[in-house]
C-alpha cells in the first residue's frame, strides 16, 4: 500500500497519477465516509429510469473500495441506504437490494485479494432473509482480513443508531451516572472503530442526511458537485489533498495540522 501501489494502478502520467502523487501517505484520513448523492439525477440527465444511475453507481463503488484499500485508508464507510429510503418506490428499493447482492457476490475475490475486511452499518434485522445471508456471508469470509474495514451503511440512519446505542446501555445495566461519552460510542453500530475524519459528498448537497451523527463530531466535510455514478479514485484524490490542506482544531486553537 502506498504510493507505488496506487502508482502501478493507476494509469501512467494520467492526471490521477499527478494527484496520487501529491498525497502525503503519511496524513491519510484514517477513516472516509462517503454519501454517495445524485445517482437519480445522473440518470436523468441521460434520460433513463433512476434505477440506471444505481447500477451505475456500483462502477463507482468498485474503484472507491480498490482505491481506499490500495492507498491504506483503515476504514471506509459507503452509505448505501437509509432508513428514510424505505419511502421510495418498491422497485427502485428492490433494485438496490439486488445490486448489493450482485455486488457482493461479484466482488468478495476483490475483496478478498484485497485483504478487505467487510461489515454492515445499520439495523439488519429489518433485512430480507435473503439480504441479511447475502451479508452474512460476505461478513463471514472476509472476517480474517487485516487490510482495510469495508463498512456499508444499510437501512442505516443516525438517530436510530443513537437510539439503539441508549437501549443497548439500558440493556447492559450501565446507570447514568457511569455514562460518558467513550462508553456510549461502545454500544454503537461502530464500536471500536475510529470516528471518520473525512466525510465526502457527492452531487453537490450540503446535507449530513442522518449518516453517522455522532461520529462526525469532528470530521472534515467535502462536497464535490460530481454525481456518485461519475465519481473515481481522481475525485477521491482531490478530497484526500483537500483535507490535506485543512487545519484540524477540534475545537481548540491553532493545533497543527495532524490529520489520520
Ligand atoms: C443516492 O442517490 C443514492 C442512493 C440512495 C443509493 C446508493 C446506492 C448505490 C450506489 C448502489 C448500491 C451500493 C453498494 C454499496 C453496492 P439518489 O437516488 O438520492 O440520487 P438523486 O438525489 O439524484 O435523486
């Protein structure tokens, strides 16, 4: 991992070359979450069914996941669906049901060469049967992997989480007085896992949308205009060297820029 691995990927003396090579390996965001917005609207500037932009979409989601784990991002987090998102029509939820699963069956050799360990982010239990096996599996024969955490936010929503993380504590018998902050991040769906520093978005909202509201506390957000189905590892690059370029405070004064 690093950059001769992006390097021998990537296409030579393309511009994502010229971008990769200005990343310092050394300042990666150690966690990226990504909303990925516009997939509607891309299929409709080309005049198709929505559920066009989705399957598109799943390009995108392939060379983000490659990209991420080549550079040694530790954690990548994809919103793939929200809890709100039960509201659009059947057969455009149907759809992103079936392409999780193809996805999943069609990349676990990806992930496996890739030493990707995958996870899902959200309440499963409110899963189809045949999705939550799909999961399962995935879940179970990357579980060994070292490289990097894969997680997909499904029929995930950051209340809800927040939610059942304050169930979870009551459930345990923590009393309130014992409840600070490093203890209830336990209990939620990301236990364990560093808060992202970086959160993109794509299509060119300026919304959070309910997605991982406690753990953004202190992330560096930026929105590109592109649409999700034409995002690449070069927008990826871009927002790696924006955040680069940032000065993280958390809220304090002047603290050096010591990003990952
Ligand atoms: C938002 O675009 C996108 C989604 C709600 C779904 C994202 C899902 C995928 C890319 C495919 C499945 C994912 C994985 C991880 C395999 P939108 O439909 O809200 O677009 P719009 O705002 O332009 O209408």
């Amino acid at each position: 991992m690093g950059l001769d691995d992006v390097l021998s990927w990537v296409e030579q003396d393309s511009a994502e070359a010229e971008l990769a090579s200005q990343i310092d390996f050394e300042r990666l965001p150690t966690h990226v979450a990504i909303i990925m917005d516009g997939n509607g609207r891309w299929a409709a500037q080309r005049g198709l069914p929505r559920v066009h932009g989705h399957r598109a979409g799943i390009d995108s989601v392939r060379d983000v996941v490659e990209a991420s784990a080549r550079l040694g991002v530790q954690v990548l987090t994809l919103y793939a669906f929200s809890v709100e998102n039960w509201k659009r029509p059947p057969g455009e939820v149907a759809t992103l049901m079936t392409l999780l699963k193809r996805y999943l069956r069609q990349e676990l050799r990806t992930l496996l060469d890739n030493n990707i360990r995958f996870n899902v982010v959200g309440r499963g239990d409110e899963l189809t049967p045949d999705i939550r096996d799909e999961l399962a599996f995935a879940t179970r024969q990357t579980e060994a992997n070292t490289s990097m955490q894969f997680n997909i936010a499904l029929n995930y929503g950051g209340r809800a989480e927040i939610v059942d993380a304050a169930r979870c504590a009551m459930d345990a018998g923590i009393c309130a007085n014992d409840l600070d902050e490093e203890r209830f991040a336990g209990f939620l769906y990301t236990a364990g896992q560093p808060d992202p520093d970086l959160l993109i978005r794509t299509s060119g909202e300026m919304r959070v949308s309910n997605f991982l509201l406690w753990q953004i506390a202190y992330a560096e957000i930026w929105v590109t205009e592109t649409l999700w189905p034409d995002f690449r590892c070069r927008h990826l690059f871009e927002a790696l060297l924006a955040y680069q370029r940032r000065e993280r405070r958390y809220g304090g004064i002047n603290r050096p820029v010591v990003a990952g």
